[in-house]
C-alpha cells in the first residue's frame, strides 16, 4: 500500500485539516470552543487558530521492493487564514433517513480564504527541487450519501460538491525575485446533485451528471513585488482558459496501483500488474442522448485574452463522431491515467509508433527513453540513476467535436456562429517522467537544482480494424475547420491522422524578462528546450460531412517529420498589448537511437504530399537539415468594429520564419545551458528534392525570411 509518513504532529494536524476535517469533534475544546458545538440538527465544529505548520508531507511508495521505493515530499508548509469570516474552518456533520428508512449521512464543510504553501517539492535527493508553489482561496465541500460510500447507479442516492473559488495559485522555480506564474481568478466548481458515490471491485467510484466549472488567467510576473499572495498591475496577462457547464454521465473511478511492472501477455505490457501508485479513469459525454438540441448549460470551452478588455471564443454544442447513425458511446473517456514516483529503469516501458501494441510484440518501431537519466547539460543538471514524477496515459480518447463557436468581449454582445475548429484525439498514450532542475536563471546560486525537467512521449494514432495506422472515422484523429450549418455541415482539413510528440530531456524553464519593454518581451516566458525531439503527423487531407464521415473527397496523403533541437517560448505580451506572443528555434538534424533515447525515424526530416493510396506518386522534401527559427510570432483575437470600420470578429495567427544565418540569434538565446554548446549558429537550410524515387536537386536556404499572417473570420 502507499504509506504516509506525517513526521511531526504539525504535519498530523495539516492532513486532518485537509481531508478529515470533521474529525476535530473529538479534540479536547475549552468552554468557549464547546458553546460552538451544536446538537439540534447533527454536530456543528467550528476551529480557529493561528495557522498550522508542518516540517514535511511525503507519499513512498514500493517501500517494500528494494530498488523501487521512491517518495514524494513537500517541505516546510503553511496553512493560514487570510479572509475576514469569524470561522475559519466550520464542518457539519449530521445522520437521518430517507421515507424508506435508508440511513443518510451528510457532511458540510467551509474553509474560509486561506494560504497554503509549501516552498519546495523534491523526490529523495533534497538537493533538487521542482519549486515554490503557494495557493489562495476559500473552499466548499458538501456531501450527502447513503452511509459514507454507497454505490447505485439506479436510485442515484448520493449528491457531491466541491468548490474553489476566486482563488490564485501560484509557482516559482526559484527564490524571491525571479520569474513566477499565476493562475488568477482561478475557479473550480464540481457539482454532482444526484449520483452515486460507492466502493466497488474496481475503486472507488463516482458517477452521475456534473455541473462542471475550470477556468483562469494565466499570469507571468518578474518584478521585485511578487509575494506569491497577491496579484498586481505587474502581472502580465497571457491567457485566459475555461470549461464550464454539464458532463453528462460521468463516471470516475479511483484506483490504486502505480506503474505497471513490465511483464506481458500475449506481447503487451500487462497494465494491471501494477506496482504501487494511484491511478484513475475518467469518461463522460457532452449531451445526454443523440438527439438533443443545444441547452445554456451544455459544456463549452472558452480561450482567449487574459483580464483586462477580453476577447474570447467558446466553443460549444460537442457533438460525438459517429459511426454511421450511431454516436460513439462516449466524447470523453481515459480510462488508465497513472500517477506514481519511479527509481531509475522503472518506467512504464515503450509505446509503439505505427501500431498499437505496446510490448514486445510491436509490429512497428518502438519509442521510448530511458527514466532516471538526463544528458547535454552542465553537470548541475546531467544525472544517472535518477528517481522521477511519472505519468502515464494508456488509450485516451476524445472523440467529440464543436458544433458552435461564440464570440464575445467586455463591449461586444455575444455573436454565436455555425462553424468548427474540430480536433478529436483516438488512441492517446504518453510516458511522462519528470526530474527536478534545470533552472538557469541564477546559476550562481544554485538555480540548476530548481525548476522541472521532462521526458516526454506523446502520441495518438488511428488505427485500423487490424490495429496499424490506418482508416477509422468514429474512433480516428481529425483535424479540420467545418461549415456546421444544418444545411451544409462538411469539414474539411486532415483526417485519419497520427502524431507523434517526443522530447527527450525537455527543460522547462520560466525565464526572466531582461526589461518590461516592447524589445525584451518575447526574451522572457515558459521556455521549453530539448536537445533531442521529434515531431510527426501524417494524415489524409480530405473533406467529409459531419458528423458520420460519410461522402468523402480524399485530395492528398500527407505526411511531415521534424527532429533535432528545438526551443519554444510563451512570452508575455509587450506593453499595452494583450495577444499571446510565441516564438520558438530549431537545429534540424538526424536524430540517432542511442542507449538512453529511442526516437529516431531513421530517415531524418522531411516532408512529403502524395496522391490517394499511391505512396510511390509523391514529391518529397528529405534529409532537410539547418537552422531556422520562428521570431515576433502572436496570436490574437479581434473583437467586432477593432478597427473602426465595422470589422468583422477575427482571430489572426501571424509568424515570421527565418532561416540559416538569419535564425542564428533566436537559436543562440534558445539553446543556453546546452553543454557543449552547439557551434556554427546560422547553418543554411538544405533538402534534397524528389519525385518518386528519382533525386530533381538540392534546395538551399543560406538565410532569408517569410511572414504569414493567417486570419479566421465569418463569412458574412
């Protein structure tokens, strides 16, 4: 099993606090604290106190096995209250029956606003840390159930909410006066009024519709005020994300078990051989039956412009892929998503890359790295033999898509349009193993031993009924833009799709701004470097109609991959702005499998568009090597009449690419803390050029540049 090991009685006091606050009815209480405890209508505690302090929280896990325990822990926490209310924590506890005679419990819990904090998160080696994380903000917890854990779908006895609202949580990778993110205006609101809540064979399970509430801005702050309590005028607003309203038929599962433990039946890792851990599965769907037309309370996804005059785009009315006149049983659904800290040469094992089976029986090319190791940095940061965070995610799928897309901002009506920015998702699997480190921002003192480093694989693919890469509308990756007027309702973009995402020693690192000015602003963000990546998709490109996949026109076989070292940077947006800026810088170069890394394609990068089913009738860009960048890159959205003239609302993609010599200084910032450093800045892009199998030339690019400017707008 997980032990907890609360090594102090502060640490006691913390978990209580947390999980089981109503047990505090049972601590001795003064006069005064009794006169708070109320007997009419079940038992009312109310507690107040200065704070609670804990030394250490940890979760070990394997401890029995030798070479696999690991532990997770965070140091020196606090939990204060910072609200006004004369409670800080007030739980009520009360036992009926219904007009069966069935027992009722009931639990009502208020945290008022708080702060909780710890200021480092490590695995066994203290010397690292992932960072400084602080939360602010109140909670609720209410629930009614038969007994405390009572599983019936039919009756649907139980009701479940929990709220967080109006809080900020907030990270930093170093101390003090360095970069740090905020997730401001952060609300989440799970509401189950009727459902079950039981124990079953499988976990514990909750199941019932969901009034589902996520959404924030995502701030970035460098500037002497930061307090990790507090937002100020110096927080930088890059985006805003949000999801709210029904799931309906949710069920999750709650399971424990860690990392499979790499033995096979009939060539695929047994998942459920499991060491120790936490692991979970999630479904639900985005309308209750097939036919139902489009209710207020139907879930939509929001994104757009962080605070201030908002622009937003929510896409709602999700409707399911269908096969043939048959929606797919569910929109949603991961059923095996793992959570777990792992030794060195103890993680999940490989994910095929062409195929579905994951194992020895593979019939395509297996990917994968090698957990506990990390090379091509200082020796701060290089390590073998290392303990990791890991995450695994076995057969995702989102296989619903939107129907609708809304405009609005603080002073423009809503504008709701008939139009899809569809991406389903089949097949998702991903190995995440995460280290503490990498940090440059203050090297002098350390930072290399703060901040995250990654090993990331990434991939969701469509299968065919023989479990290649194939053709599979219902369960298959899409991406498309689609006219879903009743009267038309086709898209058209890349269906049947895989891609593939792999970075292997992936340094995540939140890098200061040099200046608050126009010229330093994409100089600073979220910036992510792997000296070893690979990027892939193949697809058709094809138009369909919707939502059955049916009359389709096929005009073209796709098929681009991309490896070497890339950068990629979120920036702030520069003063006065409110876009998200991004930028980003690539070495391309063959990648080799070493002992460590699998990820090679073998054939380099390249790019390749072919006719329907005939892969021999192609032209190819191959062995493309070099250097390029993307600079002063942004997204932004236009609200109706931006400029005055009665525009019509638009969302505009704009990039300036550049290449050889002119991507020298983007690469030169992207890759610092690379050792060795990577020489010859400014390399020409070069690719041989064939049709079929017969070599036209070369191309080459010793430097120069392209702008796009991409605009999504109605048609009016």
């Amino acid at each position: 099993m997980r032990r907890i090991k609360l090594p102090t009685v502060s640490s006691y006091f913390i978990f209580l606090l947390m999980l089981f606050s109503q047990a505090y009815a049972l601590e001795a209480m003064s006069e005064s604290e009794m006169s708070s405890v109320q007997g009419r209508d079940g038992v009312t505690v109310n507690f107040n106190g200065a704070g609670v302090t804990a030394d250490q929280f940890s979760i070990q896990v394997d401890t029995p096995t030798a070479g696999q325990a690991e532990g997770l822990y965070l140091n020196t926490l606090n939990l204060t209250q910072t609200g006004t209310a004369d409670n800080w924590l007030t739980t009520k506890v009360d036992v009926g029956s219904d007009v069966s005679g069935d027992a009722y419990l009931s639990i009502d819990s208020r945290l008022d606003i708080s702060r909780f904090s710890f200021n480092s998160m490590t695995l066994s080696d203290s010397s690292r840390s992932f960072g400084e994380w602080a939360l602010v903000g109140g909670m609720d917890f209410r629930m009614v159930n038969r007994g405390l854990f009572f599983d019936d779908t039919t009756n649907k006895p139980a009701s479940l909410y929990f709220a967080l609202t109006d809080a900020k949580w907030f990270y930093r990778q170093n101390w003090y006066y360095h970069a740090n993110l905020t997730f401001d205006n952060l609300d989440f609101v799970w509401d189950m009024p009727e459902g079950s809540i039981g124990i079953t064979n499988e976990g514990l399970r909750i199941f019932g519709d969901v009034n589902y509430l996520l959404n924030f801005d995502l701030l970035y702050k460098f500037h002497p005020d930061q307090d990790m309590a507090t937002v100020t005028a110096n927080d930088k607003r890059m985006l805003n994300f949000g999801w709210e309203g029904t799931l309906y038929d949710t069920e999750l599962v709650v399971r424990g078990g860690g990392i499979w433990d790499g033995t096979e039946v009939g060539g695929a890792y047994d998942t459920s051989a499991r060491t120790q851990g936490l692991n979970f599965g999630v479904g639900w769907n985005y309308k209750k039956n097939q036919g139902d037309t489009v209710k207020p309370t139907d879930l939509r996804w929001q994104i757009g412009q962080g605070g201030g005059e908002q622009v937003l785009l929510e896409f709602g009315d999700w409707i399911n892929l269908h096969n043939g006149a048959t929606r797919v049983p569910l929109g949603f659904d991961f059923p095996n998503i793992t959570f777990d800290v792992v030794t060195a040469g103890n993680g999940p094992g490989g994910l095929c890359w062409g195929e579905g089976t994951h194992g020895s029986g593979c019939g395509a090319k297996m990917l994968g790295f090698d957990v506990g190791t990390i090379r091509g940095y200082s020796a701060a940061v290089n390590r073998t033999g290392s303990g990791a965070l890991m995450a695994a995610i076995r057969d995702g799928n989102l296989l619903a898509y939107s129907n609708q897309v809304t405009v609005s901002s603080n002073t423009m009506a809503p504008e709701t349009y008939n139009w899809g920015l569809i991406y389903t998702l089949a097949n998702i699997d991903a190995n995440i193993a995460m280290y503490p480190g990498g940090s440059l921002s203050h090297v002098a003192s350390n930072s290399e031993n703060q901040g995250f480093m990654i090993d990331l694989l990434l991939m969701t693919q469509t299968l065919d009924g023989s479990g290649y890469q194939g053709e599979n509308w219902a369960k298959g990756t899409h991406f498309m833009i689609a006219d879903t007027d009743p009267a038309v309702n086709m898209g058209i973009g890349l269906l049947n799709a895989n891609f593939l995402l792999a970075a292997d020693d992936l340094r995540v690192w939140l890098k200061n701004t040099p200046a608050d000015s126009y010229a330093s602003a994409y100089a600073g963000g979220i910036d992510l470097l792997s000296p070893r990546a690979r990027m892939q998709l193949s697809a058709e490109f094809a138009g369909v109609a919707l939502p059955d996949g049916s009359d389709k026109v096929h005009v073209a076989d796709v098929d681009l991959n991309l490896e070497g070292g890339i950068n990629f940077r979120l920036s702030p947006p520069p003063p006065g702005e409110n876009y998200l800026a991004y930028s980003a810088a690539m070495r391309l170069y063959p990648l080799s499998d070493t002992v460590d890394s699998v990820l090679a394609s073998g054939g380099g990068s390249y790019w390749s568009i072919s006719e329907p089913g005939r892969p021999g009738v192609e032209l190819r860009l191959a062995n493309i090597v070099g250097d390029l960048a993307i600079v002063d890159s942004k997204i932004e959205l236009y609200e109706r009449n931006h400029g005055g003239n009665g525009e019509s609302p638009e969302l505009e993609i704009s990039n300036k690419i550049v290449f050889g010599g002119s991507a020298a200084a983007r690469l030169g910032d992207g890759i610092s803390g690379l050792t060795p450093a990577p020489t010859d800045l400014g390399q020409v892009v070069s690719s041989d050029v064939y049709f079929g199998s017969d070599r036209l030339g070369q191309l080459v690019i010793p430097n120069g540049s392209i702008r796009t400017t991409i605009g999504l707008l109605p048609q009016e």
